[in-house]
C-alpha cells in the first residue's frame, strides 16, 4: 500500500517538474521573441552601422535608414571627393561598418581600388548611383564614362534612395519594409524640393539663366531646370585648367553679358577669381558642389549638412546671383 502510494507520489513529482520546465522554457522563448521584436524584429539588436564617403550618400542613408542605423561620413565639409584617398583610419572604419555606401561613376575615382579589395574581403559595398538606367545619365567625354554629380537632379538623386533601401535590407532583412517605405516617403518629399528648384530658377530672366563655376558639377542642374552650365575645370578636378581655358571663358562671360560666377566650397577658387577679375564681373556667393555644409549651420530653417539645406541654398545664392 505504502509502495504504492509512494510510486504515485514520485510520478506526480516528475510529472510537476516536468510542466515546470516546460513552463520557464516557454516564458523564456516569449521573454527572447519580445526583445527581439522590440529590438527590430531580426536578432540582431543593434544599429546597422553604415560608412558612406560624401555627405550627400550620408544624408541619403539617414533618411532612408531612420533610427536603426548610424552613419558615418569619411569626407566631411570642403573636401573633394575626386582627390580624397582613404586615410589609416578610414580604412579601420570601412573594415568595422556593416554596410559601405559610396556615390559611383568614378566620382570618388582614387578611393575605387579600396571598394575592390573591401569587396573581395567579404563586406557589403553599394554604389547607390547603381541602380539608375544609364540612359538617365549625362555622358562624359570617352569608354562610357558618366557625369558623377547626380544629386544636382533632385528627381534622380531621390531615386537612388531604393538602392540605399535594397541595401540596407541586405544587411538587417527583418527591416526591409520600413527601410522601402521610408525610401518612399523621401522620394514624396524630394518630389517637392524639386518643384521649388524650378520655380525658383524661372525668377531668373531666360537669358541670365548661364551659370558659371569652378569645375564641371551642375550638368545635372543645367538639364533639370534648364540653365546652360560652364565651367572652369572638367568633370573632375584632376586635371587643372591651362591659360587659355581661362582666356576662352573670360571671352564667354564679356559675350554673353554674365553677371556673376561661383566659386565652390570643395574645389580651389584662384582660377575663377582670377576670369572674374579679368572679366570684371561679381562673384556670386559660394556655391556647394561635391560637400555638404557645416552639419548645425543654419539656411533659413534648414541645416547645411543636409542634402535639402545645401540644395536650397545653392539655389538662392544662384538666382540671387543673376536675378
Ligand atoms: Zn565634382
């Protein structure tokens, strides 16, 4: 009887101890899926640390990644990105980013074997010019070679947003749909930043619509909302521009009655003071080309290490320019 009893009660222990088990095992598994969830669904917890080259890349990563990334900038304000070779340190945070994001066509020229070995060392490189048709593209001179200064298009630079969110994705999957629609909402956006644009360049009278600058930046600018671009120096700033490229311009801005010309932030202004003095015309404010702004550095409500910031402003100094 007592045998019995006994063997009754050790089966009602085991089988207690076993529903136990069970039941911390569950409230684990549930405790696990709640963070993970709240952390962003994918296991992975922390932000998606990107490392963009310009400011302009950077800007695009943090409105399309919001507030499950952080973002470095390797060029930051006045920097050229045609020149700019990665440093020692760069080099520890390119390794260190979970995703590499750079503009393309050759913009940043002297920094593409870098991408090549990073590639062939398994991390995650995108250019995000990558997924624009290439008949959307200026062409620039011989072998293909594209015009880089894509972000002068408003329309086309808010396009590469999809390839900033294909990326992402890439890297934490579990936020590619937040990733897309914010892609989307951005390009919504952009779309009105770009009607701005052309509404502020027809305050300038059709024939003072020529803008004359340092290197060759705004084809973009000059194609979306039609103004008729010169510049000092070609597509790069490589290759330095000679005496008679600076007597042929100084020609052109007398002939055609130009009332100003722009320096740039990123490239150096000798040259085009120089035509400026010769032609004896004003220099327009400064105008950004391939840097943002001081991150903090206010135009109107804008900050300047935005892309929306230094769009506006390049544009108000322009028709203020030659209004
Ligand atoms: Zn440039």
């Amino acid at each position: 009887m007592l045998g019995c009893f006994l063997s009754a009660a050790s089966a009602w222990l085991r089988l207690r101890l076993l529903v136990s088990v069970d039941v911390v095992l569950r409230l684990l598994g549930f405790l696990m899926a709640a963070t993970l969830a709240a952390r962003g669904g994918d296991g992975a917890g922390t932000l998606v640390s990107v490392c963009a080259t310009v400011g302009m890349v950077a800007d695009l990563a943090r409105e399309v990644g919001g507030p499950q990334v952080a973002v470095h900038a390797l060029m930051g304000p006045g920097v050229d990105p045609h020149l700019y070779r990665a440093t020692a340190s760069d080099l520890v945070r390119l390794q260190r980013a979970d995703l590499i994001l750079y503009s393309g066509l050759h913009l940043e020229g002297r920094m593409q074997e870098t991408f090549e070995r990073l590639r062939r060392s398994g991390r995650r490189v995108a250019a995000v010019t990558d997924g624009l048709a290439r008949d959307r593209l200026i062409n620039a001179g011989g072998e293909g070679q594209k015009d880089p200064h894509v972000w002068f298009d408003v329309r086309l630079w808010a396009d590469c947003a999809d390839a900033v969110a294909e990326a992402l994705a890439g890297v934490r999957p579990a936020s590619a749909e937040a990733f897309r629609s914010r892609a989307s909402e951005l390009k919504r956006r952009w779309d009105g930043l770009d009607r701005w644009v052309r509404g502020r360049v027809e305050e300038i009278p059709p024939t003072r619509r020529i803008l004359v600058t340092s290197h060759d930046a705004f084809g973009y600018f000059g194609r979306a909302y039609g103004m008729q671009v010169v510049a000092l120096q070609g597509i790069s700033t490589v290759t330095e521009a000679g005496l008679a490229d600076m007597a042929q311009l100084t020609d052109f801005i007398r002939s055609k009655g130009v009332p100003a010309v722009f320096l740039e932030s990123s490239v150096s202004p000798a040259g085009l003071q120089r035509i400026a003095k010769d032609a004896g015309v004003r220099r327009g404010g400064e105008l950004f080309s391939d840097a943002l702004g001081t991150p903090g550095q206010k135009h109107g409500p804008f900050d300047l290490g935005t892309y929306e910031g230094m769009i506006r402003r390049n544009v108000d100094r322009i028709v203020e320019g030659l209004k």
